[in-house]
C-alpha cells in the first residue's frame, strides 16, 4: 500500500487513532515486548488502512526519567547521547520487523515541554494540584536524590543482599529504601541518607469520581480487554490517592512553577502526553486527532503492566485539564509472552530480543506469523523453539505456500500466465458453496478484527487459505481436466487465483512481505478488504508473474542451535562470541602459517632465520587482522 503525505482526519468516516506503549529508551526490546504493543498495534493500523479509513499509527521512544540518567551515568556518556543511541537501535528493531509507524518519535522534544507543562498549568488553575514534603534517600557523593530502586542492601525480611529499594526479588516483599540493612547508593556505592524534599502531588482521589464515570462507558461501549478492565476496576476499588507528579532530577521536562527550576515532571505523569507530543511533530494540525472525540476513535495497545497509566493517569489528567480530548476508546492489553518456560529477562540477556531475531537468518514474517499466532490475549503464552519452525513448516508452508505456489505455477506451465476465460463456468452452481463458504468466512474475519481479536483474525485468514486447497484437491485441477473439460479448468483457475488475491489483502496486516510476494506473483495492485468477495477482480485475460516460492523449510537440527544459543546469559553469549573469535583467528593464523612454510620451501638463497622471523610476522599479522575482522561484524546481542 502507498504512503500517504500527511494524514488526518476526514469528515464521514471512520478515523481511527492508534497508539502502541512507547518502549523506555535504554534498553533493547525482547518478543515479549513486540508482541505486547508494536506488533499487535501494527497488525491494527494495517488492517484499518486496508479498509480505506483515515488511521494514524503513533508511537516512539520513552526517554526522560531517572533510568536514564542512571544508565548514562554507567556509559560515561550524557542522557541525551544514551537516548540518541537507543532510539536509534530501537528504530532499526521494529523496521526490521516491519513496523509501520506513521511516525516513530521522542518524548524530548519542545513539543512535549509545551503540551506536558500546559496540562500541568491547568490542573493547578484548576484546583487539582497540591504541594507536599516528603523524605528522600539522598547520594551525597554525586549530590542527587535516589529513586527507590536505584538503593540497593540488605533485605531486612529475608537477609537477601541484592534487594531494591522498591521490592526485593528473592521475597517479593515490597519495601521503603530506609528499611534496607546497609543501603548503598547503586551508582557510587556511597550511603545514602534522608533529606526532605518537596514536590507537587496530583489529587486522583478528587478526580475518581469523573474517572470511575468516563472508565464504566468506555471500556462498555469499547470493549476493553478483560484484563484491562479487572486492573483499572481494582484501582478504582481500592480508592485513588495523591500520587507525586515532580522529580529531583536534571533529565525531564521542567516544571512550570517558581522554586522547582531544579525538578522535573515524573516520567509516568509526562510518557503518556508523549503521544500528543509525538503526533504533533507528526503535524501541526494535531488538535485534529486529539481534539475530537465525536469523530476519532483512540485505540491504545500495551501489557497488562502498563493498564492503569492510560486508564487512569492520563485520562484524569485530561479530564482535570477542562479541555476537549480524544479520549481512550478501546484498550487492548496482552499478558505475557513467556520464553522456553521461562521468562525473558533484559537483565540476565534470556531469550530472544530484537537484535537477535534477523541473526537466525528467518525472514520477519515467519516471526511475525508465529508472535500473533501465540499473542497472549486472555492468559500468559510460551515461545518455544520447536513450535516456531512447526509454525513455518507444518503451516505456514503446507497452507499458503502450497496453494500460492501451486495455482500460480500451473497458470505460468499451462495458459503461459495469462488468465483464461473463466466466465463460462463462473456462475454455475456447483460453485457456490464454495463462494459462499469464502464469503462466510470473510466476514468472521472482518468482524474478528474489528473487535481487535487479532489471534482469532490469523486463525480465520488461515482458514480462508485452507479452504482454497479443499477447493483444488476437489476439482481435480490437473494437466487431465484442462484437457478434457477445458471450460471446468479455467473457471478454476479463475476463482483459485481471485481468492488468492483476496488472500493478499486479509494476510497483509500480518505477514505484509508476503503479501506484496503474492501481489508480485498476481502481476496485481492492492485490492482494499471488502466487505464480499466477487471472485472477480482479476480479469480473464490478464497477465500474472512468475511462481515464486513464500516459504522454505527450516532444519528441525536448527532448534537445539538455536536453544543453546539464546538460552544463556548476554555475558555468556557474548563469551561464546569471544571464544569463537579466538578461534577463528588461531584457524585463520594457522592456515596461514602453513601456506607460508610451504611458500618458504619452495624460494632458495633465503637464510633460515630470516624465514623463521617472516613466519612469525605472518602469523601475528594474521591473528590480529581476523581478529579484528570478527570484532568489526560482531552484531551486539542486546
């Protein structure tokens, strides 16, 4: 499908907003986290776009906050260059996976100040805004407050000596950092101590009322996913409090107040607003999309992790504001994707993160293909290396792959590409359970969608394709019927390839490279997802491309390769990498020496030290040219 210029909102039909969770900038996003909002979002707006409807895709890189400036303090290098490095990698991420943002953007941005502080100023204008003390630990060393779990000690329930400041990881004990044996400050190693500071406190529990009457509405008449609805409701239950909204901290958009010019707004009051920030480096007419509820619809993709920041948080903001506001209409929420019965851990490097996925050499589509397959929608789901390549070879091959390739093929051998004329046969009955058994299935598809079922819509796609195979094996398409029954042989052919090109459109929001294959191969332009299939839209006559295989096998060998070489640790891959280097010089170094003591027997009136010497040159030389060879093409695993 063609990009469009700038897009927006348009009178009479359905706009749609789109926004996925925006991934905190330092670090490297894993499977479960694409799946979890990328993905699933991408799969929407595709969908959406192929309906012909006026959909903005926004997402973009969280990158204010402590973790932040902690990180950039451990790189030596400033938060601005940290966040210009990893909204870099993540970018190339989600490009690699196919991700078709509209705009991939930042939350450091004067957009971001301007819009953030303007709904700050009107909550306080508006009476939702309160000052309060509250004691800090303090790092005198490097002269900064400490966020809770950048305190690390003793656990004083269960003596664990890594526990945060936060919650301890051994017990699961939440804690307050002072209650830590011997606290040290994560970044210096120093003691912190505690220092009263003040900060500006979001009064939720005045605004529950409105939020308790906007969230029953919506997440009825939007249809929020379960889960979404179970953690706002228990929110909600429990009874909101004052939470602070101000940092003491040098990286974050400032707030707007005398006497806090060392503060900044806290990074879960300001990553939500980064959506209208983002849209409007995406246009200047941004109020468009954000400033009207009557004809815009905001779908908001995430983990379940991140439920109530945008169903509580941000809508409290935007109601305290006054202001008009597209508000959250349907919620999509995914639980976890875990890995090998494990978890994935961005800490300990286990699993699959996004740079590694394009290093097993399988396209983005087969990845894309098996995330949706497995999308953890109503419960937790497992990525598994033996179910990946039975996802490409007992599926995706068999189903697809066979019907494209095989009606494709026969059209180039038999009628030379063209399309015959298959009118004659067309309208004859005995086709029409088969027409309406595509159609019947089209419209779960649509309505599957719709609802944002994305895992049920794949399913259905799929069914669509294996319904086409029952319809060859049934008409015995072969080299025997065109010869005997020449009008039967082409009105197949005919409604095999029409369906094939329906094909390209209901697979495009999930596996688009294979889509664009099959419009290739159709010699066809994008046909939008119609609400009925005609079984029509290619012409007799017409000329198709050439068969092109969509999917190739993958080694059943390749799963133990690939457990053993996601399995560990990032520091014990990147030791296997170093090893693996080392070897590869020694070889390198050594074949070379070999080829050289041949080449020295072989000159005559060369003196024996002489050589001895070149030899041990060559060698060294060797050692540190592959070496430094292998350095060059190392891919970082994380």
């Amino acid at each position: 499908m063609e990009k469009q210029s700038i897009i927006l909102p348009e009178k009479g039909k359905q706009n749609i907003l789109i926004t996925s969770a925006l991934p905190y900038v330092n670090n490297v996003p894993h499977l479960g986290n694409i799946i979890g909002s990328v993905l699933s979002a991408d799969v929407f707006s595709r969908y959406n776009k192929a309906r012909n409807r006026p959909t903005l895709f926004v997402c973009g890189t969280d990158e204010y906050g402590t973790a932040t400036e902690t990180k950039a303090l451990e790189e030596k290098i400033t938060p601005q260059e940290l966040c210009d490095k990893y909204h870099t990698l993540h970018a190339e991420v989600y490009e690699w996976f196919e991700i078709d943002f509209d705009i991939f953007g930042r939350t450091t941005t004067p957009q971001q100040t301007e819009i953030a502080q303007d709904i700050f100023t009107k909550l306080d204008k508006n009476g939702y805004l309160i000052e309060k003390t509250t004691t800090q630990p303090y790092c005198e060393s490097h002269h900064s407050f400490l966020a809770d779990r950048f305190v690390e000690g003793q656990c004083p329930r269960c003596q664990y000596e890594d526990a945060r400041g936060d919650q301890c990881d051994r017990c699961g004990n939440l804690l307050d950092p002072f209650d830590l044996i011997n606290p040290k400050c994560k970044i210096d190693g120093a003691t912190p101590v505690p220092r009263d500071t003040k900060h500006i406190h979001l009064l939720l529990d005045k605004l529950q009322p409105a939020v308790e009457a906007w969230s029953s509405k919506s997440s009825e008449e939007g249809a929020w996913s379960k889960n979404g609805r179970i953690i706002t409701e228990s929110w909600l239950k429990e009874g909101l409090k004052d939470r602070g909204i101000t940092r003491d901290l040098k990286w974050g958009t400032p707030v707007p107040l005398p006497g806090y010019e060392n503060k900044v707004l806290y990074v879960w009051f300001d990553a939500c607003i980064g959506y209208v920030s983002i849209t409007a480096n995406y246009t200047e007419e941004w109020e468009k999309w954000w400033r009207d509820p009557e004809h815009v619809k905001l779908y908001q993709f995430m983990g379940k992790d991140n439920v109530p920041f945008h169903t509580v948080v941000f809508p409290s903001s935007q109601i305290g504001t006054g202001d008009k506001w597209t508000m959250l209409n349907h919620l999509s929420t995914t639980e976890y994707l875990n890995y090998e019965n494990g978890k994935f851990s961005k800490s300990r490097g286990v699993g699959v993160f996004g740079t590694n996925a394009k290093d097993t050499g399988i396209p983005p589509d087969v990845w894309r293909y098996f995330l949706l397959e497995n999308r953890p929608e109503t419960g937790d789901s497992q990525f598994e290396w033996k179910y990946f390549i039975a996802a490409n070879n007992d599926k995706l091959l068999p189903n697809l792959g066979n019907f494209v390739n095989r009606l494709v093929k026969f059209t180039n051998s038999q009628y030379d590409s063209i399309i015959p004329d298959y009118t004659t046969k067309f309208a004859d009955q005995g086709f029409d359970a088969f027409k309406t058994d595509i159609n019947a299935l089209l419209k779960e598809y649509t309505d599957l969608m719709e609802a944002v079922k994305l895992r049920d819509g794949l399913n259905k796609a799929m069914a669509i394709s294996a319904r086409g195979n029952v319809f060859l094996t049934h008409a015995h398409l072969d080299n025997k019927l065109k010869a005997t029954d020449p009008e039967q042989a082409a009105a197949v052919v005919g409604l095999g390839l029409n369906l094939i090109y329906l094909l390209a459109s209901v697979f495009y929001p999930y596996i688009p490279a294979t889509s664009k294959s099959i419009l290739e191969q159709l010699n066809a332009p994008f046909l939008p997802i119609p609400d009925h299939w005609q079984a029509n839209d290619l012409k007799p006559s017409h000329k198709i491309g050439k068969a092109t295989y969509l999917f190739t096998n993958i080694k059943k060998e390749k799963e133990e390769e690939w457990r053993a070489l996601f399995g560990g640790t990032q520091a014990e891959r990147l030791k296997k990498e170093e090893e693996a280097a080392k070897a590869a010089a020694k070889k390198a170094a050594k074949k070379a020496k070999k080829t050289e003591k041949k080449g020295e027997k072989k000159r005559e009136g060369v003196e024996k030290g002489d050589t001895a010497a070149q030899e041990l040159s060559v060698g060294k030389d060797s050692v540190e040219a592959v070496t430094d060879g292998v350095e060059q093409v190392t891919l970082p695993t994380s």
